[in-house]
C-alpha cells in the first residue's frame, strides 16, 4: 500500500515536469523551473488498505494541506531535478463496523535527478495515527533507485517500519 502512495507521487512528479515551463538563464544555459503549490489536494484514498497494527482493512486517505513540487531541467539536454514536499491529515476508516478508526498526520517527500550518466529517485513517507481506542501508530516508508547511463539498476531498497502503540 505505502509503495503504491510512493510510487504515485514519482509519477506525479514527472507529469508536474513535463506540464510545467518557466524559463530563465543559469551559467549561460537554458533551463526550464517550475514551482507548483497546492492546498487541500486529495493524494491518496486507497480502499482495501491494511492498519499494520490490528491487520483490519479499510480506506486509508491522506489530504495535503500544503504541497510543493519543483522542477528543473535543462532545455536541450536531459539533465534535471524534481522535488516535492507535502504534509496533511490522514485518516483510516475500517470496513467492519465497529473497527477502530484512526486520524493523525502524514508527511511525504520525493527528489529525483538524472543527467545522461545515471538517474536517482529517494522518497520518504511518514504516517502518525492516533486510533479510536487511544492506539497510536506510525508507519514510516523509505524507498531509493539508482540506475547508469544504461538504465540498469545499480542501488534499489524499499523499507517500511511500524510502530504500534
């Protein structure tokens, strides 16, 4: 489930890349920058979603209250960077009736950069939930590519971490 959230916010990152354009002048090259902030934006509602700690399914929903993805690349060349932050309620609403809800934060951030050596793509995500019965959970994502000029992998690690309380 948090791969999935991880990996959305990669391709999110890519589209808000090729989408957005604003041109100024670096070092004498051409390069194309572009910030985009949203708020309130629905990131995530993930039916079927499992809370770690009670092994209940459910939805799990994250609203950004804030977000900030940037991009840089170069006009005629394949370097570039992307970053993106963004930060807002979670919730957890289990299927079963009765189940133990839950509601806390959550804190998302991705930065990617490529060149026509090699690529790299790190994110981190961080959900901390307080559940109906005064449970406590948080739920930590890290996940990291490297590739060469080639596109073979060189370094690639996925890690999650829960704690319950």
């Amino acid at each position: 489930m948090l791969r999935r959230i991880v990996r959305r916010g990669l391709c999110l990152s890519a589209i808000l890349t090729l989408l957005c354009a604003g041109v100024t002048l670096a070092a004498g090259r051409e390069t194309v920058t572009e910030t985009t902030r949203e708020h309130n934006v629905v990131l995530l509602s993930e039916e079927g979603s499992e809370n770690p700690c009670t092994h209940e399914t459910g939805t799990l929903t994250a609203v950004a209250a804030n977000s900030v993805f940037h991009a840089t690349f170069f006009a005629n060349s394949d370097e570039f960077w992307v970053t993106g932050t963004s930060e807002g309620t979670a919730t957890f609403t289990p299927d079963a009736v009765g189940g133990e809800s839950a509601s806390g934060h959550f804190a998302v951030w991705f930065g990617a950069a490529g060149n026509n050596k090699n690529e790299v793509e790190t994110n981190t995500i961080t959900f901390v939930l307080s559940g109906s019965n005064g449970s406590h959970t948080v739920v930590h994502a890290t996940g990291h590519v490297s590739t060469d000029a080639n596109g073979g992998v060189k370094v690639q690690f996925e890690k999650m971490s829960a704690h319950c309380a």
